[in-house]
C-alpha cells in the first residue's frame, strides 16, 4: 500500500489570475447593483414625495374654495336677510353649481343619527 503523504495542495498559478479576475468582477456587479437599487428607491421616494405634495395643495386650494360659497350664506343670514324655502334652494344651487365633490359636501343633506343605517 502507498504511503499516503500530508501534501497541501494549492492552485496552479495558470487558475489565480481568472480566480481574481472572477471574484473582482462579483464584487463590481454586487456594487453596482446595490448602487443601482439605492438611486432607484431613492428616484421613487422623491416622486411620491413630490406627488403627496402635490396632492396635499390640491385639497387645501379646495377646501379654501369650497369655504366661499357657505361663507356667502353665513354672511347673508348674520346681516339679517331672510331667505323663504325657494330663495335658500336657488341659492344653494346656484352655488352648487359647477363645482367639485368637495364642495357638494357642504350642501348635502344632514340625516339624523337615527336615519342613517336606511
């Protein structure tokens, strides 16, 4: 039987340089990737960002909006003018009219606690 040695075997030295070649190019791509993922999240982060800030302006022009057309009714009965039933619905539509979902709220029927499960 041979006899077995205690040999430490390493690399041919024509296997080192594509090894390198190999491990440097995993490491790049790795970089890269993880720099390309990190600018990515970061360009969604900002158009969201820029999209709630947008949105954000766009209720508050409407809220400030929808505040004039009760304003005008608040002012009308504080002064002391006295609307009969048709004169208060000509009034209210006509400020109804034309404009958005927001401002429809202001003029939508209360219903009472007790009426609002029908």
């Amino acid at each position: 039987m041979p006899e077995l040695k205690d040999e430490v075997r390493t690399l041919p030295r024509t296997w080192i340089a594509p090894i390198a070649v190999g491990l440097v190019g995993l490491t790049l791509s790795f970089l890269a990737f993880w720099s390309a993922q990190r600018a990515d999240a970061e360009r969604i982060a900002n158009i969201l960002e820029f999209r709630a800030d947008w949105r954000t302006r766009d209720l508050e022009a409407k809220i400030r909006q929808s505040g004039g057309a009760v304003e005008n009714v608040a002012i009308a009965m504080a002064a002391g003018l006295r609307f009969d039933v048709e004169e208060f619905k000509r009034l209210a539509a006509r400020a109804h009219r034309g404009l958005d979902h927001v401002n429809s709220l202001q003029w939508a029927q209360r219903v009472p606690r007790g009426e609002i499960s029908a």
